[in-house]
C-alpha cells in the first residue's frame, strides 16, 4: 500500500510539471506572436504610407501632365481679360500668332499677335475688313500668311497692324494701346468699338 502512495504522488507531480511546461511553452508560443506582430505592424504601416505617398506623385504628375498638353495651345486664357482691358506679355509673343479673346456683353472679341520678321510685336482684330459680318471672316496662319476663312485673302505677317483698309485683319496700332515695362493694355473703349462687327464672329 505504502507503494501505491508513493507511485500516485510520483504520477500528480509528473502532471504538474507536464502542465507547467505547457503553460510555459504556450506563453513563449503567445510572447514570439506578440513580437513578430509588433514588428510586422510598423512594417505594414510603412508600406501603406508608401503606397499613398506614390499614389499622391502619380495623380500630381498626371493633372500637371495635362496642364501641359492646354499650355501648349497659342490661345489666351481668361485671365489675359482684367478691369476692362485686354492684358498682352510681349514676351511670350512670336512668329506663331497668340489670341486674345475679349467678351463685350457675350460678343466675342479676338486679339491677335505677332512678331514681324523684324521682331516687332504687331497686333491686329481677328476680322476680316471687308468681309466682317461673315462667320467666316477670321484668318488663320499658314507659315507667313494669314489666310481670310471667308475670301481666301492672303496677307503677310509683316503686314499685320499696318494695314487699314481692304481684306486684311482690323489693325490696332500704337494709338490703340498702352505699352508699359514689356506689358500691353488695350482698353474696352477701343475694342467695343467693333463690337458689332463681330456679333455672327465664328457662328457657324
């Protein structure tokens, strides 16, 4: 009998070690998850930010890309359009016309530029003198020529500004604005002078 004692108390010890070591083996188990987790969460965290970041330059790079592609355009933006006058850098003008469009009540209005092969900036009402009236009578360049939509006229770059009379784009001379520090002003009172003219302007 003494035996017996001896071989059941041998056996709870057995399975109160066994026990301990479970807990210890299953609480090392639980602290190795704990520190791989705390040491993959930044990690993620990382990575996300990353992601977010580059998501943030890929959008940037593409608005900025298209903003590009509208820069390249000749024609003004609004902005050209300020207190009633139509603002010109002259130092964006060359052989290549730029437009200006100035809005009377809704009446469009359209300024072009141009250098002359002398490199003087030369400015003229995109209207066709004789045929103004026509929504055809607009000129369009093709090389050194300014062709009319609605006769066919040809005129010359170098002649752009010059020329009053006749089949040619409206000149608006020295008298016709102010030119201050490289900066072009011409006023509502000389462009709404010609409002009328372009009342049917490209209304086609």
């Amino acid at each position: 009998m003494p035996g017996k004692n001896v071989n059941r108390k041998s056996n709870t010890t057995k399975n109160t070690s066994a026990k301990r070591n479970e807990k210890k083996a299953a609480d090392t188990k639980s602290t190795v998850e704990n520190q791989n987790g705390s040491r993959i969460l930044p990690v993620i965290a990382g990575l996300v930010v990353v992601a977010a970041v580059a998501a943030v330059a890929v959008t940037r790079f593409a608005g900025s890309g298209r903003g590009e592609d509208q820069e390249v355009s000749s024609r003004s933006s609004s902005d050209t359009q300020t207190a009633g006058v139509v603002v010109i850098d002259t130092g964006v003008i060359g052989e290549t016309a730029s437009y200006y469009d100035y809005d009377v009540e809704g009446t469009t209005i359209e300024v072009l530029a141009v250098t002359a092969s002398d490199g003087s900036v030369r400015l003229a009402l995109n209207t066709c003198q004789v045929c103004m009236g026509s929504p055809y009578a607009y000129f369009v360049q093709e090389g050194d020529s300014f062709i009319c939509q609605n006769c066919g006229n040809a005129f010359s770059r170098d002649d752009i500004g010059l020329e009053a009379g006749g089949c040619n784009p409206v000149p608006v001379t020295e008298d016709d604005y102010e030119e201050t520090d490289g900066v072009i002003t011409i006023s509502d009172d000389f462009l709404n002078e010609y409002k009328d003219s372009f009342a049917n302007w490209k209304n086609i």
